[in-house]
C-alpha cells in the first residue's frame, strides 16, 4: 500500500513553523526567566510535537535535534538545573537549524547544513543538558522555579480555543474576495434596475394590482440581497484580515540577535500585536518594519555607556505599537535613542543638492524630516554600512505608497525617533471620485487627491513647453485627461471654466484637467486581465452599478509621465510621450532588502536605473511587463533561485540576449561553472559589487 | 457496517497523515484533538478500536488510557497508545494504565495498519 506524504507536506511545514515560533517566544521568555516550569513544560511539548509529526513524515535530521531539545528540557524541568545564558545562543541555532531543513536539500546543504554540522549541534545540545555544564544548586532551582510567575507562559500563535479551525489556501480566498466583489456589482446592478423599475412605474395608472405587488416584493427582496451582500462582503474581507501578531512575532528574536551583534542593551516592547490587518498588507510589510527597526539598533538607543552619561538607563527601548485608527492602520516604531538632527539633515541635503539653500530654509522641520525618504539623501559612508540611516528609507516609504500607505517621523534631538506608518485596512476597496472626459469615466483614488478646484483657460501657464498652473502659491504640471488617453475633448473652447483634480504622489503634485466631476464613491477594484495590464497609467477597472465599466486612474504613473512629457497647447490631438533619456534599466534581483538597497544605490550613482524584484518569479514577472538592458541576479532567493532564472531567461528566445550577471557571497569554482553553464554572461562576488570591476563589466555588456 | 476507530491526537498534521491511512481500508476515523474531546467521544461513539496519543493538551494519554478502562460501557474496547516516545519507562507506564498496546510512531505506515487490522478483526 503506498503511501503519499506528499500532500502532508504544505501542513507539515507551516504546523512546524508555528510550533517554532512558539519555541523561539519561549526561548526568548526563558532567557529572561530561567526559572518558570511553565515555560519549560511549553517548550518541551512544543519540541515533542516537532519530533512527532517529523518522525511520521520521515524528516529524520528534524527529527534527530527535536528529540535532543525535547529531553534536554525534560531533564532541566525534572532534575532542576539552570539553562545557562551563554547557551541559549545553541538552543536557538537549533531552531534556525530545523527551519532551514524545512526547505529542500540543496538549499539547507547551500546554507552549510551537512551531516557533520548535524552530528555536532546535537552533540553540543546533549553535553548542555547532560550536566557537565556546572549548573545551580538543584535546591536553590527547585525553589527560584515554585516562585517562576504564571503569566510566563506562552500565548497560542493561533487562539485554539474552543473554535474548530481548518486551513484554506489564500488563493482560494482571493477567489472568494473577486466572487463576493462581483456579487456586490451585480447587486448594485439589481439595485438601480428595481429603483428605476419603481421610478417608472410608480406615476402610471394602468398598472395592475399584481404588478405593483410583484413590484414591492422585487423592493423587498432587493433590500434582503443588501443586507446579505454586505454582510459576506464583511465577512469575506474579515477572513483576510490577520492579527498583526504574525508580523511581530518575527521580531523579537532578530532583535536580540542584533542587539547582541551590536554590543547594545535593548528591550524591544511590542503594543497592539491583536490588532488585524489585510494579509496582503502584512505580508509587505515585514522588510520595511524589520528595515526600521534595524536602523533603530543601529543609529537610534546609543552605546549603554552614551546613554548613562546622558542620563538614560543604559538599557534602550524600541517601542513597535500597532493600532487603529479609523479606517487606517497604524504602525509606530519609536525608540529612546539619539534622535535625529534637523541641522544635519538640513546640511547633506544642500551638500547633496538634492535641494538648494534657499529653498531649505523656508522649509518647517517636519518637511525636512521628509528628506530622509528622498532617493539619494544617504551619504557616501552610508553606502558601505547597510542600514545608515538614510540609505533605503526611500524603498521603505515606496514600499509603503505601494500598498496606498504614508510614513512619517517625529523626532528630538537626545529623546529618540518615532517612525509613523498609516495603511489602509484592505486593498479591495477604494473610495474614488468619477470625473468624467470627454466621453469616459474614471476614477481617481482619493488617497491621492488633495483638492478640487476650477480653472479659466487664462490661468494655464506654459512653462518649458509645458502646461502648468498655479495652485496656492505653488506652480504644478497640468495634465489633460483627455490627452493621455487620447479622446478627444467636448467643446473645451466655449467652456470658462475646467475642474481641475490636484493629485498627490509622495511630494509631487499634478494638476488633472476634466471635464466633470461626478462625485464620490465606493468602489471594487479588479485588476484587468492580461492583454491590458500593461496599459499604462491605468491601475485597475470596475463596474458602476449602471453596467458601465470605467479606469481607476494610476496617479503614481500619470504624475510621473508628467515630468518627461511635453504637453502641446490646447488643441484635439492627444499629447506624445517624448522619447525618454537614453539611460539604462536594469532589472536587480535580490531577495534581501537591504542588500537590494546598497546595490540599488551603487548602480544609481553610476547612473542607471533601477527596479528591484524580490526572487526569480517575480523577476520573470518584471522582465514579461517592461524592456531591461541588462539583469544582475542572486542565488539564493525563496521560490526560484537565480540559476533557475537564468536558465528560464537564456531559454527565452525573447529574453535570451538581456546579458545576465550573478552576484553571489560564495566563491567556490562549482558556482561560477554552473552560473556560467547557465547563461550567465558575468559572475562576480558581492564583495567585488562596489569595485570598478563591476561598473567596467556593466560597461562592456551594455555600455 | 464500517468499523470505527478513534483517535485521539493534537497535532493536526499527525491526525491528518493517520486519518487518510486508516480510512484507506475502509474504517471510519473519528479524530479527537484533547484528552477530554476523546473521553467524551468515545463514550458517545463507541468506537471498536482508540488510539490515542500520550502527550496532550489537558489530561494526557496515560489518564485517557486509565479513565477509558473504567469506564463499563467500554469495556471490550481495546485502547492502543501510539507515540513517539520509545523509551521504556513511557512504554511500562502505558501497560501499567491498561493499555493493550503501544506503537511507536515512525514513518513505516504498513505496519500501524496492519496493527489496526487485526485488532479489528479485518485480514
């Protein structure tokens, strides 16, 4: 009778993951209370339920360091001795060790798991635990234990309280999100059709008894459909929604790994971690938080040494504290540290050129602080030390625009930081204004706009052969709808005035000429299907509720081709996208953030330009939607791996002449044979990233 | 009619991987995920076979074995550990509390299978 394990395998994995969560919240506990039985009567069990479920599913290295850590905590709640502070370090190694071999073979063994590792990790867990290790009086243990408080023990990752719990895949959700968004339109649909049926009936004498009837019944039941349809469309997004403890619970350990690299005392306090949010969201969120945070460690809670002579406790506080706030989410990172300067900032940021002197001073702080996040703010010493602060802020607050969200940060000089992320709840549904254009509708995200105000013809200006009007003292781009997607204009000559939308993408700001406004609404987004996807400053489509389909206009694009375009005057031809600088795109592929940032960096200052992808699929993606010159890649990267994505490439006939280049840390030979066997056309080491070789390698491929 | 075994087990993906083989030949699992949901169901069900797990949320596996063995209406109704602790003392413990046998779990199905079987009277 064959057996197929393979189908356990997705649950045996993510069931692992959760029970190592909860040993590394444990752990983490234990480290700071030695003493609790109750932690360690966790720990065991989570342990032995590893060691089960591997046992069965045939995983035998899991289950080889999970049966040493199960009896090491056994021994240590049953013969009573201390876990020393200085092994800890093991215990979580363990840990790590068993997450990596969750994935497969070649990746773990890339990572440096071999057997002889495997054989001297168990090996040291069983000498901590056997007693050689001189521990604490078993007596003086036995009672610091019966003192351990109870609220030491863990809480669930998943509430497994009396609720029944099944696992549903996200796409199965997401499938379920798009029936309900298309149930809510149809129902819209159904209820302008029995509002006008009522209407156009209502006034009429010749209708009979049973029509009217059969009118107020259609009435009823349309109200019932409402009432339900909203109720699942709740319910629906409600499943979405996770607690954002899934996201904090990562944090934890990191830090003090950190904390520990950097030689600083930190306690990271963790607020709101109940607070739910769309998964989507969470998932996108982990590296700007984690990317925060880190810069706090780094530059934020001084050496304890600094801190006493300021008169702080030597031991820094980071505070990561999420909470609701009407219809949005916040995220706070804030720490006791340093602060930050507003006269240096002031200072680089001239120095840079990124703004000049004049301008500077009539800026208020909080402006100033808003430099931080502009491209190119990080100094040249930032650029060799990964998390300056300043370096990759702006991927953080573009990260963040991307999912419709703002940053911002307040700080004082010797008090610390507080780094303030808004989001929204979900990304489903968006309040937009309609404003019509020549004989299209669109929408316009809310989020984006800041104000709606009228024109005369008289006020549009030309500067630089583009056209432009001044919005409270400031002189904006003036972008015409109808321009851009090229339909021609309804008697704009004899108007006196137009109504002009002025949008907002992080601090540039456009004015949209149209037509007509509509008015505001509430709409469901749905990402267009294939053959449009590529459509230009076009974010998305919907469906009114009078079977019309309309745009969701993409603010972010339409802003950007603002600046390269050269509007003609008024007239009935659509406006023509110059042809753009001949600078050079490259496509990065780069799994870690900060990594992706430095280099991102360096091949900015040399004068490309840039996109980041985040592993191979997605570098597949982006080389499908956009024309790259050239693509630099990883190895290693979750889901495909730059091997992978340079064989796909140079088997593409379509993508096979983009030169490849890998990046990787490791510089064995057996490497760069098989990126070359790949395709690759140059393999370099991260280390050499910085040096001229790279630039004269990208010189001779693309220059 | 089908024969029914219950199994009382916490970790879900240990439940699920148990559950398929065993309704692969023909018996209907009933799954329990505490040591108090098993007493319960066992009582209600009457199953003609239980495995149960040793470690669990609540009361554990050797006090699910001693209850179940009191209990009169279940009297014939064989109660079979299946953990993956081998160690003798957890193995004595077990018959101490009246279990009628102990499998270790391991990731060789065919032989919990045939266990099953013939406990149930199957070939």
């Amino acid at each position: 009778m064959p057996f197929d394990k393979s189908k356990f395998i997705g649950q045996f994995k993510s069931e692992t993951r959760e029970h190592i969560q909860k040993l590394n919240q444990g752990l983490l506990k234990l480290e700071r209370a030695p003493a609790s039985k109750e932690l360690l009567e966790v720990l065991m069990r989570e342990a032995h339920t590893i060691k089960g479920s591997a046992t069965m599913m045939g995983y035998e290295r899991i289950t080889d360091i999970a049966h040493r850590m199960e009896d090491g905590f056994e021994k240590a709640l049953k013969q009573g001795f201390m876990i020393e502070k200085a092994h800890f370090d093991l215990l979580f190694e363990c840990l790590d060790t068993i997450e990596g071999l969750l994935e497969d073979k070649v990746t773990w063994e890339a990572k440096g798991i071999n057997r002889p590792y495997l054989e001297g990790l168990c090996g040291s867990v069983e000498r901590i635990f056997s007693g050689e290790v001189p521990g604490k009086q078993k007596k003086e243990v036995m009672k610091e234990r019966g003192k351990a408080k109870k609220e030491d023990t863990i809480p669930p990752v998943i509430s497994s309280a009396a609720v029944e719990t099944i696992r549903v895949g996200t796409d199965r959700l997401n499938k379920l999100m798009n029936l309900s968004g298309e149930l809510v339109i149809s129902k819209i649909r159904l209820n302008e059709l029995v509002r006008s049926l009522a209407e156009s009936t209502g006034y009429r004498e010749d209708i009979d008894k049973n029509t009217t009837a059969l009118i107020r019944e259609l009435q009823k039941a349309d109200e019932n459909i409402d009432f339900s349809t909203s109720n699942i469309q709740d319910e629906v997004m409600n499943l979405r929604m996770i607690s954002v403890s899934y996201l904090f619970n990562t944090f934890p350990r990191a830090m003090r790994d950190l904390a520990r690299e950097k030689g600083k005392d930190i306690e990271l306090e963790i607020r709101g971690e109940d607070t739910r949010l769309d998964k989507t969201i969470i998932d996108e969120m982990k590296d700007p938080v984690m990317h925060l945070l880190r810069n706090a460690v780094d530059h934020g809670i001084e050496e304890p040494g600094v801190r006493e002579g300021r008169n702080k406790p030597a031991s820094g506080k980071i505070i990561l504290h999420a909470y609701q706030k009407g219809s949005q989410i916040i995220i706070e990172v804030s720490d006791d540290g340093a602060g930050i300067d507003v006269n240096k900032i002031r200072e680089q940021a001239v120095n840079k050129g990124i703004i000049s002197g004049e301008r500077i001073a009539e800026m208020a702080d909080e402006q100033i602080f808003q430099l931080l996040f502009t491209p190119g703010f990080s100094t040249k010493e930032h650029v060799t030390d990964v998390s300056g602060r300043g370096v990759g802020l702006d991927v953080v607050r573009e990260r963040i625009a991307k999912l419709k969200g703002m940053i911002e940060v307040e700080s004082k000089p010797g008090a610390g930081t507080r780094f303030i992320m808004k989001l929204p709840l979900t990304l489903a549904i968006t309040e937009s204004l309609l404003v019509v254009s020549g004989r299209e509708t669109f929408a316009v995200p809310i989020d984006a706009i800041v104000e709606t105000i009228r024109v005369t013809p008289k006020e549009i200006k030309t500067v630089e052969t583009k056209e432009a009007i001044t919005v409270r003292g400031h002189i904006i781009p003036l972008i015409r709808l109808n321009e851009i997607f090229g339909i021609s204009p309804r008697g704009i000559s004899e108007k006196k005035f137009f109504p002009v939308v002025v949008v907002q993408y992080v601090e540039k700001r456009a004015g949209l000429l149209v037509d007509r406004l509509l008015g505001r609404q509430e709409i469901i987004g749905k990402s267009l299907g294939k053959p449009l996807k590529k459509l230009k400053n076009i974010a998305g489509g919907t469906i009114l509720g009078d079977g019309s389909i309309i745009f969701i206009l993409n603010i972010p694009s339409i802003i950007e081709s603002a600046e390269g375009a050269v509007v003609k005057k008024p007239g009935p031809e659509p406006a023509r996208h110059p042809a753009k600088k001949k600078q050079k795109t490259i496509l990065l592929a780069e799994d870690v953030l900060s990594t992706a940032m430095l280099e991102k960096n360096i091949l900015e200052s040399a004068g490309f330009s840039v996109v980041v992808a985040r592993d191979g699929d997605e570098a597949l993606k982006r080389v499908s939607q956009e024309k790259f010159d050239l693509i630099i890649t990883d190895i290693l990267m979750p889901k495909m791996d730059g091997f992978e994505l340079t064989e796909r490439l140079k088997k593409d006939k379509l993508y096979k002449d983009i030169p490849v280049i890998i990046v990787t840390t490791r510089e064995g030979d057996a490497d760069k044979r098989r990126g070359l066997k790949a395709g690759a056309e140059a393999y370099i080491l991260k280390r050499e990233f910085t040096s001229e070789g790279l630039l004269d390698i990208l010189e001779r491929l693309i220059g | 009619m089908a024969k029914k075994v219950l199994l009382i087990e916490d970790s879900p993906i240990d439940a699920a991987i148990v559950k398929e083989l065993v309704e692969k030949e023909g018996i209907e699992v009933e799954v329990a995920m505490t040591g108090e949901e098993g007493l319960e169901k066992a009582r209600r069900i009457k199953p003609d076979l239980i495995l149960s797990d040793l470690v669990l949320p609540g009361i554990d596996g050797f006090e699910v074995c001693a209850q179940l063995k009191k209990e009169v209406s279940l009297s014939g109704t064989m109660v079979v550990i299946l953990s993956v602790k081998d160690n003798p003392g957890e193995i004595t413990k077990a018959f101490s509390v009246g279990a009628d046998d102990y499998i270790i779990k391991a990731p060789m199905p065919e032989f919990l299978i045939k266990k099953i079987k013939l406990y149930l009277g199957m070939k």
